[in-house]
C-alpha cells in the first residue's frame, strides 16, 4: 500500500514538472513571438515615426488560434529595411505602396497566408523567390514593373491559390512556369501589354505555360490578344478579355464558363458562332465596344441559362434583331433577370421582346435615345422602371417613358415620305399658279395699243418756227 502511495506521489509530482515546463516553454515561445513582433513592426530605425508598420492580433479561424496581421503599406519601405524573418504567427503581410525595388525580399514564415507587394518597383521574380512561404495561399504583385520571371519563380508553393500579375510589363513567359501551383484557382495577367509575344502562336497558357486544370478564374484584359486557346473540358468559371483586339469570340473556350467578358474589343456584329461554346455562362457582358453595331437574330439563343447580359455604353448598337433572344410565342428564355442596353443608339424596341421584358427585375435604358411612338407604347406597361427617356418626338423630348401620357404615343397614318410628296405637290402648283398670273397680265404681241391723239395730248403734233425777232433785226 505504501508502495503504491510512493508510486503515485512520484507520477503527480512528474505530470506537474511536465506541465510546469510545457508552460515554461509556452512562455518562451510567446516571449520570443513578441519580440519578433517587434523587431519587425517596430525597428529600431523607426520607432516613435509614423512609418512603423501597424501589428494586430486577432483570432483566426476556424479554432480561434492567434493570427497576426501587419500592415506597412505607404511607409516608404526598401528592401533593406525589413527583417527577412516574419514574426510567430503572421497571417497577412501588406507592404503595398512602399519603395521596394528589383527582385521581393525572400521572407521566411511557416504561417504566412496573404503577401501584398502590389504598387512597388518590383522588377523581376528571382527563382525560389516565394520558396519560404510555403503556406502562402494569397500572392498579389499587381502594380509592378516585373518584365524578367525565372522559371521557377514559383516553386514551392504547394497551397498557393490566388496569384495577381496585373499592370506589369511580362512578355516572354517561360513555359511551365505555373506548373508548381497545384492548387491555383484564380490567376490575373490583366494590362500586361506585351503578352501576347509570350507565343508565336494563339496564346495556349494552360499547353505552355503549365497552367493546372482547376484554375476558376482567368483574366487577361488589354494583353493586345488577337486569337485565345483554352480548353475545352477546364473547369474554368470566369474568362475576362476586356479590352483586347479580338474580332470575334474565340472559337476554343471552356464550356464550364459561367461568366465571360469580351468588353472593349473590334466586334462589328453579335452572331449565334460567336456564342456556341457559352451554353452555360449566366452573366455575358459586351459593353464599350467601339464598333458593334447590331446584334443578329438567335445570336443569344445557344445561352439558354443567360441571367444577365450588358451591352453598355456600346455607343454604335443600333440594332437588336426581334429574334435575338429567339422569341416565339412558345419559348422564353425565363432566367434572364438583368438587360443592361446604356448609352447604347437603340431607337426602339419590336413588340416581340414584351413577354422578355416582363419577366424582367432590371433593364436599363438611360440614355437610349427613344423614339417614343405607338409602337413603343407598350414599354409604359412594364412594372420595372427602365430609366429610359423619349427624344422623339420633340413635344415631349427629355420625358421618362414611364411619366409620358399614353396619347403622345402616336404613329402617322401616312408615310413620311408622302408628306414629302405632298409639300413638293404645292410648291409646284404655287410655281404654276404665279406663272399663269404672269402670263395672263402680259400684252399679247398681236394686239396694237391705240391711243387717242388731239391737241390736248401731250402727244400732239409739235412745230417749231423760227424766232421772228431774231428774223426782226436782221
């Protein structure tokens, strides 16, 4: 019994050491954290100014574990005066708008999960750049001057998931250099003019550049792109080519897209090939387009789940075929929900599109210059507000659709160019009527005027004698 007793002293009083120095180490280890923290945050080159970082603790989730975010955007940072080793617990770094310059610095964190470096001087991407962050998920390098990338740039990125390389001056890619992210799902190359010379060919980023299968969300606005390849069976959700020079829609697209963007490039008309492919995109937009001029009819019909389509500020479109959307009386498209046609030179709208626009909880048609006549008057029945205004006829010029009456919805019963004809009519008639007049007061050369001569007239016969007194002194 004694025995046992011992036993059991000699356990509580090993489980108490053990605890005492767990804690012990805990201490250590928060002591060492802090003092990180403020070594990082706080150098001793600027403490007491306002260009130390800004540190929070907060409590990350899903357990509620400590996490640590610190800001040093706009403090004018160079490379040189941050600690290449980040505080216990660093959850987001931000060190946008500072002075960074060259390659980024090569930090080493284990808990790292967002990098901001946007709006630096950032000029190239050194191999193994990132290879210390390896539980980097977020990677933002937007706002940059980066021109040179080594291959593998990337490496050792394991739970990468959103890379931003917009605004940068990239051409000349190396190929496979995103094949290390395994896990990418969003990845921006936005405003990077001279991409386009990255191939010789149709830019093929998933074939050379080692793009992974799961990418979601893929932008490439105003990279100068003519001709786009990209696979068919990707799971790829959202395709931005805003602002680039195609004239078509590519041919070669994902059919998983589920939001697409083909603003601001050279289309001249919307046909059903442009949108063959786009069976399963819900939100279409084809806004700021300098030269579209008319949409052709089905060229919306292979979009059979379309929410919402924007064609705003396309300052050309004049025509929207009746059978666009491939109205009949038998189908409509009933998950379209948002019509966007701003700015645009639609005139008017064919009665075909009523039971579309009914169904409708937005449509748009501020600044669309309508011509408000009885085949427009049904426009009046919509329960949405549509913004829309008339600009003819002039009488009520500048007036909402919705606050005009239903009476100055009216449409000549003659052709506007009968009235043209029956103007000319009375102008000829006018012609003729004064000539006739003319002609009727002239003198005929047939008829000799007789005037009555007699010695009262003043056109009586005149004899002029000498003068007799000048006869008198001769």
């Amino acid at each position: 019994m004694k025995v046992n007793m011992k036993r059991l002293v000699n356990f509580a009083l090993l489980l108490l050491l053990l605890f005492s120095s767990g804690g012990l180490s805990e201490n250590i280890d928060a002591d060492d954290g802090d003092n990180q923290i403020d070594r990082f945050c706080y150098p001793e080159s600027k403490k007491n100014t306002r260009t130390s970082c800004e540190c929070n603790n907060v409590s990350a989730s899903p357990w509620g574990m400590r996490a640590l975010h610190i800001d040093c955007s706009y403090k004018y940072y160079k490379t040189d005066d941050l600690n290449a080793q980040l505080p216990l617990y660093i959850d987001t770094l931000d060190l946008s708008w500072n002075n960074l310059n060259g390659s980024p610095p090569i930090f080493i964190s284990d808990s790292l999960h967002q990098l901001n470096l946007m709006h630096n001087n950032i000029s190239q991407l050194i191999n193994n750049n990132f290879a210390k962050l390896n539980c980097l998920r977020e990677l933002y390098l937007g706002w940059n001057s980066i021109s040179q990338v080594g291959e593998k740039a990337f490496s050792d990125l394991p739970h990468l998931q959103t890379l931003d390389l917009a605004h940068n001056n990239l051409f000349a890619l190396p190929g496979q250099l995103f094949m290390p992210l395994l896990v990418l799902n969003s990845l921006d190359l936005s405003w990077n003019r001279k991409l386009n010379q990255t191939t010789t060919s149709s830019l093929d980023l998933y074939g050379q550049l080692g793009i992974n299968s799961k990418l979601s969300i893929l932008r490439l606005d105003a990279c100068n792109l003519s001709e786009l390849y990209l696979p068919e069976k990707v799971p790829l959700k959202e395709l931005s080519l805003r602002r680039n020079l195609f004239e078509r829609v590519p041919k070669q697209l994902p059919s998983s897209l589920v939001q697409f963007d083909i603003s601001d490039n050279l289309l001249e008309q919307l046909l059903p090939e442009d949108t063959a492919n786009l069976t399963q995109v819900r939100q279409l937009y084809v806004e700021d387009m300098p030269r579209l001029q008319s949409i052709a009819a089905h060229a919306l019909v292979p979009i059979e789940l379309l929410e919402t389509v924007s064609f705003q500020n396309s300052r050309k479109l004049s025509h929207l075929d009746s059978y666009a959307f491939g109205i009949n009386p038998g189908k409509v498209p009933t998950n379209l929900k948002t019509l966007i046609f701003r700015g645009t030179l639609l005139r008017g709208f064919n009665s075909t599109f009523l039971p579309l626009f009914q169904q409708l909880t937005e449509l748009d048609l501020n600044g669309v210059p309508l011509h408000c006549d009885c085949e427009l008057a049904w426009l009046k029945d919509l329960k949405i507000e549509t913004n829309g205004r008339c600009y003819k006829p002039s009488k009520i010029r500048g007036l909402l659709v919705s606050s005009a009456k239903r009476n100055s919805f009216s449409c000549d019963t003659w052709p506007r160019w009968a009235y043209g004809l029956i103007v000319l009519c009375l102008i000829a008639l006018c012609a003729a009527g004064v000539y006739l007049l003319v002609m009727g007061l002239r003198p005929h050369r047939a008829v000799t005027m007789r005037r009555k001569v007699g010695s009262g007239s003043p056109y009586a016969r005149v004899t002029i004698e000498p003068n007799r007194q000048e006869n008198f002194h001769h």
